[in-house]
C-alpha cells in the first residue's frame, strides 16, 4: 500500500534559537514521506536564513512568505500550497519525537475518515514547570489516553495544538483556517466537535511543548483568558444552547462575570445562581444572584458552571447528579 504524503505547515516568526532542533526532529522521522510548508511571519531575527539553508539540503522542505500577517494567515499560506493526503501543524519551537509521524498516520489509515489522530504532549523548559502546566499536561493527556477530549471541551483547548492529524478532505469540511477566530487552535477544535470527527486514542508521548518567557501564547493578547471565554460562549450557544430550556449560569467570579456580561450583550436570558452568601440577593449588571438550590424550582434547565475550584467543582456534580442531570447535556464546565 502507497504511504499517503502528510503535509506539516509551520508558521514562524523569531524563532531562531529553537527552529533547528525543531527541523531536526522532523528530518529524524521514522515516516519519510511528508512535505513542510513552512512561512516566515515576518522575522527580524536570523530564522529567515535557518529555514532556507535546511530547504536548500531537503527538498521537501519548502520556503514560503506569510501573504499577510500573523499565525491564522500564515496557515492559510502554507495549507493552499500543501499537497498532502493528510495534514498536521508544528509549531516552530517544538520539538517531535522521532515517531510521531508514524504513529499518527497509522492510526489514521485503521481508522479512516471522520477520525482525528491524536497524542500525547510534555511540557519542557529550561527553568522547569509550573504546576499550572502539569496540570493542565495530566488532564489533557488522561482525555486524549481515552479519546475522550470532546468530554470537556469548554474547560480548556481539548485537541493539542501541534500534535493532531488528519485527512485533508476533513479539515476542508471542519473550515480548515477560514475562522478569523483566535485563539485558533481552540477555534478548530470546536468546528472539529461540530463536524463529529473521532479522536482516536493514543496513549503514546508524540511531542514536546517548549515553554519559555516570549513564547506567543504568553505574550499575544489573542491567547488572554477573555479570548477564550468568548469562544466558549459562542460555541455553547450556537451547538449546545436550547433556547426553550431555561440558562442558568453558576458563579460570580472574574469569568461568571465575564460570560454573564457576553450573554447579556447577545440578549441571551439566564439565571444567576452561587453559592456565597455575600452575593446572595444582591444585582450585578441588573441580574439578582439567586441561591443555586434556586435550580430545583426551573423545569429542565442548562448550566454554564464558572467555579474554577477543584473541590467545589466535585461537590456540583454531585449536586447534579443527584438531580439526574448530566455533563455536556445539562451542565457544562466553562474552567
């Protein structure tokens, strides 16, 4: 059987001191046959001049300018040229491990069409980790272990970034980089979502996420939380909202705040409901808090949970579950 060409697209910008190890790691697959396109956001550093001395050693590298400006323009500059049966992204101060091409194409030929090849990802940093980020590394690779992301897809970006792959016919139905819509990686996991794609499980480390001060999801503002909360809330009611169902939304810190003040600007009525008995009673943007016993009084509501502690988010769905509702159909996890 003819191995299917995977196209890799790799934006980059100032990236110099990282993007020959990540070019290495993918001149050291096990998989050989793949192409990158990668496109030069504008670099004012010396990453301009790496990239082309390793296309002008493997012709299967291929140079390209970014036609306008930033990471979703310079997919779309690499993904029109791309020629693959399969696609992945790289981001270029990653690094794969030797078998990651291998592993994600094999999935991708058992499974077919309609799927989602994905692995597992460990952070690495010269200073070390924060316990944010081995968090969030645990959680995600316990879903992507299962294949099981989708289940909490409002909590957090469910699909890693760089470490996804799948058919080209796919992607064009999912919108590929179409969206405007930032942080891009989590726009694409919810038209993933949206379009039903399967994620395979994987319980195999395939990528290592390189984290450092300048890195872009630390310093562009299209990757602060309010980015994120808007996404959510854009796709919830758009896939998930039943507007014949009452909408409560559980908790009155900086992102039930900032999720309340969304659905008030799209006219979306809801009910707030917490637990703290300092904000009991009283209004914020004209909405009294109500206790959330104040569910049991509301015929087949939807919830948008904003409580952040890990602790009180266990004794929510217990208090769910006990009222025979359940995630991703009548409560929903927005943190």
């Amino acid at each position: 059987m003819k191995k299917p060409l995977v196209s890799i697209l790799i934006p980059f910008k100032n990236t110099e001191t990282y993007l020959p190890e990540c070019l290495q790691s993918i001149l050291d697959q096990t998989y050989d046959h793949w192409e990158v396109w990668a496109v030069n956001d504008h670099s004012t550093d010396g990453s301009l001049k790496i990239l082309k001395a390793f296309s002008q050693k493997d012709d299967r590298i291929h140079l390209l300018l970014n036609e306008g400006n930033g990471i979703i323009e310079a997919l779309r500059t690499a993904y029109n040229k791309s020629q693959g049966t399969l696609v992945t992204r790289m981001d270029s101060d990653d690094i794969m491990t030797s078998n990651k091409l291998l592993v994600m194409v094999a999935a991708l030929l058992e499974y077919g069409p309609g799927h989602l090849a994905v692995g597992q990802v460990k952070y690495f940093s010269h200073r070390g980790i924060s316990n944010g980020y081995e968090r969030y590394e645990t959680w995600l690779n316990g879903l992507i272990e299962r294949g099981i992301n989708y289940s909490e897809i409002y909590k957090e970006c469910v699909i890693p970034s760089p470490c996804w792959m799948v058919y080209h016919e796919d992607l064009d139905d999912s919108g590929a980089f179409e969206s405007d819509r930032y942080p891009e990686d989590y726009d694409l996991t919810f038209r993933f979502y949206e379009k039903g794609l399967k994620c395979i499980p994987c319980n195999q480390l395939l990528h290592y996420w390189r984290d450092y001060d300048t890195r872009t999801s630390r310093t562009s503002e299209h990757y602060a939380q309010n980015y994120f909360l808007d996404i959510k809330l854009h796709y919830f009611l758009k896939l998930e909202h039943d507007r014949l169902r009452p909408l409560t939304v559980w908790g009155a810190g900086n992102k039930g705040k900032e999720i309340a003040k969304g659905l008030l600007e799209r006219g979306v009525d809801f009910y707030w409901l917490c637990d703290n008995p300092n904000k009991i009673g009283k209004e914020i943007y004209g909405k009294k808090m109500l206790h959330f016993e104040y569910l049991k009084k509301l015929k087949s509501p939807q919830s948008i949970i904003t409580v952040a502690n890990e602790e009180a988010q266990c004794m929510i769905r217990a208090y769910f579950s006990d009222l025979g509702q359940e995630p991703m159909k009548d409560y929903f996890f927005f943190c």
